[in-house]
C-alpha cells in the first residue's frame, strides 16, 4: 500500500450502502431512486459522477476519448461512490463490472444486488441513441445480446441478490427491500 493510501479507522462506522448492477435497461436508476427513497438513503449514479467529474457527457467522452478513457473515468466515480460515508443507494453503470479492479471496489463496498432482466426485455426498454449509452450503436438488439453473453457471468460472480427485473419498478423494489431484510 502506498504511503499516501486512505484507511478507514476500524472504529469508523460502515456506511450501508446497496450496489445496482446489471445491464443498460435493467432499470438501475428508476429502481435505485425508488429504493433510495424509500430507505431514506443518498442516491448516487456512477455515470452522472463521470458528468460532474469531467464536464462532459457520456457519450462526448467516448466520442472524443474511446472507451478505455470513459472506463477510467467510470472507475474514478465508482470509488467515490463507495467512499461516503452516509448510507447510499449505488446506480452502477453497466459496464463497470467488466474491470477486476472495479469487480473488488464493489464486493466491498456494499450488497450487490444484480437486476437481472433478458436481452429482449432490455431491448424494449432502451431508446435508441440515448445520450449515455453509444455501445447501443444501430442495432440495440444484436448489442444487448452481444453483451448480455460477455457480462452475465461477472453479474452472476459478484450478485449478494439477484432480483429478476423484468417486472414493473414498485415489485422489484418490494422484492429488494425483502431480500435485504
Ligand atoms: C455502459 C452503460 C451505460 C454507460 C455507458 C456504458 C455499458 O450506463 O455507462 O454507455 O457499458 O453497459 P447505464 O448502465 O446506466 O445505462
């Protein structure tokens, strides 16, 4: 560890703190609202860190940047997001489980819940050239899919909960605030 590295007092309290993971459309941020309110908690958003950290949206960056830019961006804004101390609802980009690096900042960092929702279901939901998602490209469909069969397994590997999230909003946050007692 470098000399320079934060540590948390062992006598410092764990701030609770629940991890969204899944897919574009899994409805990460609808839900991670929803729940926030609810508990009464912070809501945080690791793409809406990156804005607030660079000045510049999702999509300039990897236009401008690439993708490994944006990635390290996201990996910035999700240690930060795990850094509070108050008890925070995460909404984590979908992409940011795909770093081993950033795979380890979440199983740290709070519960992992993975809202879990097939590529067809998530097809229906995303609009085509939203503003933060440029993988998406023309065809959402073939991309979902494409990245459904690469991720699924990190998901799996990482969830404390996995809540099927093909069901309306109010249910899954039911199903949330169950698993987690
Ligand atoms: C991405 C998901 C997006 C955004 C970027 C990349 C991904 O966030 O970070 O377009 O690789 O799955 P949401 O999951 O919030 O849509």
């Amino acid at each position: 560890m470098s000399s320079c590295a934060t540590v948390t007092p062992s006598s410092a309290p764990l701030a609770e703190r629940i991890l969204l993971v899944g897919m574009m459309g899994s409805g990460k941020t609808t839900i991670g609202r929803m729940l926030a309110e609810r508990l009464g908690w912070d809501y945080l958003d690791s793409d809406e860190q990156v804005c607030r950290n660079t000045g510049r949206s999702v999509r300039e960056i990897f236009e401008t940047d690439g993708e490994a830019a944006f990635r390290a961006e996201e990996k910035r804004a999700l240690h930060q997001a795990v850094s509070g101390d108050q008890p925070a609802v995460v909404a984590v980009a979908g992409g940011a489980v795909l770093d081993e690096e950033n795979r380890a900042t979440l199983a740290q960092g709070g519960t992992v819940i993975w809202l879990d929702a097939p590529p067809e279901v998530l097809a229906g939901r995303v609009r085509a050239g939203s503003d933060h998602r440029p993988l998406l490209g023309d065809d959402a469909a073939a991309a979902l899919e494409r990245l459904d069969r690469e991720r699924r397994p990190l998901y799996q590997e990482l969830a404390d909960v996995v809540v099927d999230a093909a069901s309306k909003p109010a249910n899954v946050v039911d199903r949330i605030l169950r698993a987690i007692g």
